[in-house]
C-alpha cells in the first residue's frame, strides 16, 4: 500500500525552513506579481503556507489542481509510474499514452490525440495543424487567418500572445507572427463581417476560429449558445475550421467534461491541459480524423505524453468517472453561484454580476468604485481563503472539483466576512 504523505509523521510535525523572500527573488527572474505567502502543504482543498497558516483553496492551482491536494489515486498512480518507467521518449510506443489517448477519444467529439507539455504548446500544436490542414486541403490560400476573440487568453509563447486578444500580453515582443484576427466575444455579426473583408479572392481567407467556449482569463464569460450555434454553420459553410481552447474549462470544470457540452456545437479541434493530470504537466490536442493533417515529423515534443504525465492523467480521469465528481461540480458550482449571488444583492454597489458553469465562477466588481479584484483576493488571503483574479474587476473561483458542500459554506463565510470589514472602511 502507498502511504499518502499526510500520515508520514515526519511532513506534518517537521518544522519547515522560514522561507526567505529576498533570496528567492535574487535568482528567480521577477516575471509574476507574488501575492506574500509561500505554500508549503496541501491536503484536499487545503493549503498550509510556510508559516503554518492555513487557507482554503479555491484557486486550485489556476483550476488545475482537479483532485485538490495529495489525493490518494494520484499519489498511488505516480508512485506506481515512476517506480517502474517515468520518460523514454517518443521513438517508442508508450502504452500509458495510447491507454490516454483512448480515453480522451472515447469520451469527446475527437478521433486523434497529440500529447505536449501545456496548454500553450497544444494551442500552439491546433495553430500549426489548422495551418497544415489550409496549406493541403485549401487550393491557394497564401495567408491563411486565424479569427480569435477579444479578451481570450491562448497562452504565453509568440504565437499564443499573438491569438490572445488583448494587447497587453503582446507588447514588447514585436514582431508577432502573422495570420490572426480579432473579433470580439459573443458577437456573430462581427465574425461574418471578418471573414467577407478577409476574403480577398482566396489569396487571404479565413481558415480557422480559435475561441475559449467560456472566457477564463478574460474574466469568467460564458459563452452564448446562440452565438456558438451560428459560429459551427459559418465554420462548416466556409471551410473553416472551429478550435475550442479548452485549456482551463475542459476535464469537468464546467460541470460537463467538456466546456462544448454546455454550448452543443462540437470543435474540430479543441485543447486541453490544465486539469488534464491534476497539477502535473501536461497538454493535449484533439482533433476529428478529418482534419488529421499532420505527418510524421510535423509535429513534436520531448516530453509529449511522457509514461508519468499520462499515468497521472488517467487517474486523474478515471477518478473524475469512479467517483461521479460531475454531479459534485454541478451541485456545489449551484450552490457556489446562489450563495454569491446573495452577496452581490447584499452590496450592489459593490458587485454588479455573477456568472460561470459547474466550478468555474466569477463575481464581477462594479466599474463605479476603485476596488480592483487584486484588493479582494489580498483581503480574502488574510482571512484564510485563496481566490485568483480574472481580470482587474472579476473575482474568480475554481476551488478542486472534489470540494464539498461544508466547504463552499466556508468559503463564503470567510468571503462574506472579508467584504463586510471593507464596506465598513
Ligand atoms: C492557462 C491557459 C492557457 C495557457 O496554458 P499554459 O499551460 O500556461 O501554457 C491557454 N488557454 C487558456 C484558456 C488558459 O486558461
């Protein structure tokens, strides 16, 4: 049997080193904003910082984390794994891979599977093959656009910053590839119009619409039915082929396995890494064998799919399936949404909306007043509960998809108490 390292004695009586700040920011290179606490432990939904404190996590690691902390399947899964063959490259068969593959297939609209590292090297890889697919299946396309959307978030490498729809992940790092477009979210009239002015006789044409079916980063934005609806038609009339970035909304987070599922359009091609393997690196593109384009030698990556990261992915998978954590994100992402649609109607001059699917929730500040998402999250840490921005007006939680009921109480409580000491001041 495999010990979880929460009944190892040594871990929780051990005094841990005090975490040195200034040390730290002597060699990492300074690329993040911290907020001041170091993370030393975690437990489920629990998280202990380097000074003892304890906090309830409702971040998740960037809603990456799906099983929370140290979860036993997890430990065991990787245990096992790296026991007996941790990365061997892909010149070779890897079982665990194919084992992956088929799993993500036979529960999605995708016939194939491509394994990479995150969720900006699989947009990267949809990039790639939606071009591959233009150059071989589109007679004379010569500049082939991507459509993307304004406030989407795709990643952080030059092609992904490029797709991302908001300017400040793009400055300074000219010059950017060409090839993308900008439409903005939930407008159809804006796409149809994008893609006559492009259509210049097919020299420059459309090829693909790379979209989030709900905008994570750009601020907890659902996407809208109606809209996706007619973005599938205008794909399928033109040629074109519709990637869904599920990088943040997909493995269950959205209360369905896939974002997709609430929207009932299928992508061609569509995304996945964050929650895929519960916290340890991986990325995936899934496509329908009839945009299959790559060959081999087209594409790759090292560690892509490697024997450990597909091990914890599947049980990661195979957990979210034993356990139906579905209805759990269903039920708790409800009473998530009704308990801080009570806080909004209690300060409305503080919140003006809250919005999201299964657990992936946001709670938007008012633009009338100065208090910024940064300010909440930073008060909210004081008191014990971890929250992410989405944005600087929208506060957002994505808590592990095996949060229970007497937690998201909590996480409430400890919110509902942080907002009334700021109303009073
Ligand atoms: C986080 C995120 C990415 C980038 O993922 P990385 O693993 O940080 O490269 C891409 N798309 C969406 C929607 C994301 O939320």
């Amino acid at each position: 049997m495999i010990q979880s390292p929460l009944l190892d004695d040594s871990l929780t009586t051990s005094k841990t080193p005090e975490f040195d700040r200034d040390r730290f920011d002597g060699s990492v290179m300074q690329t993040y904003g911290r907020f001041p606490i170091a993370i030393d432990r975690g437990e489920g939904c629990r998280l202990w910082d380097t000074n003892g404190k304890e906090y309830l996590d409702f971040v998740a690691g960037i809603a990456t984390c799906t099983l929370g902390h140290a979860h036993p399947a997890l430990i065991a899964a990787v245990t096992e794994q790296i026991k007996k063959l941790h990365h061997v490259s892909n010149l070779y068969y890897i079982p665990e891979q194919g084992e992956l593959a088929e799993w993500l297939v036979n529960h999605s609209c995708a016939d194939k599977v491509f394994f990479c590292n995150s969720g900006a090297e699989a947009n990267e890889a949809a990039i790639k093959l939606v071009r591959k697919y233009a150059y071989t299946h589109l007679d004379k396309v010569e500049q082939p656009i991507i459509l993307t959307a304004k406030a989407s978030f795709h990643g952080r490498t030059l092609a992904t910053i490029t797709a991302t729809g908001q300017e400040k992940y793009q400055q300074g790092f000219a010059p950017l590839p060409e090839g993308f477009a900008y439409v903005p979210y939930n407008d159809i009239t804006t796409v149809e119009n994008a893609i006559a002015d492009l259509d210049e006789g097919t020299l420059r044409r459309v090829v693909g619409i790379m979209i989030e079916p709900l905008q994570g980063e750009g601020g907890v934005r659902p996407g809208d039915l109606e809209y996706f609806l007619r973005l599938r038609k205008i794909c399928d009339e033109n040629q074109i082929l519709l990637v869904f970035d599920e990088v943040q909304v997909g493995i269950g987070r959205s209360g369905k396995l896939w974002g997709y599922e609430n929207l009932g359009v299928e992508p061609d091609i569509l995304t996945s890494a964050k929650g895929l393997a519960g916290g340890i690196p991986i990325g995936a593109m899934l496509c329908k064998d009839s945009c299959a384009a790559f060959e081999p030698g087209n594409h790759a990556s090292t560690f892509g799919g490697n024997p450990f990261a597909c091990a914890a992915a599947l049980a990661v998978l195979q957990t979210l399936e034993q356990e139906n954590i579905l209805h759990n994100v269903q039920t708790r992402g409800e009473q998530l949404r009704v308990r801080l649609r009570a806080i909004a109607k209690q300060y409305p001059s503080l919140f003006s909306e809250v919005r999201g699917w299964g657990l992936i929730n946001g709670i938007e500040l008012s633009p009338d007043i100065d208090l910024t998402s940064i300010d909440l999250v930073k008060a909210a840490m004081e008191e014990g509960l971890l929250l992410a921005p989405a944005g600087p007006k929208v506060l957002r939680f994505v808590p592990p998809l095996i949060v229970s009921e007497a937690e998201v109480d909590e996480a409430t409580k400890i919110l509902e108490a942080t907002i009334s000491k700021i109303a009073k001041n």
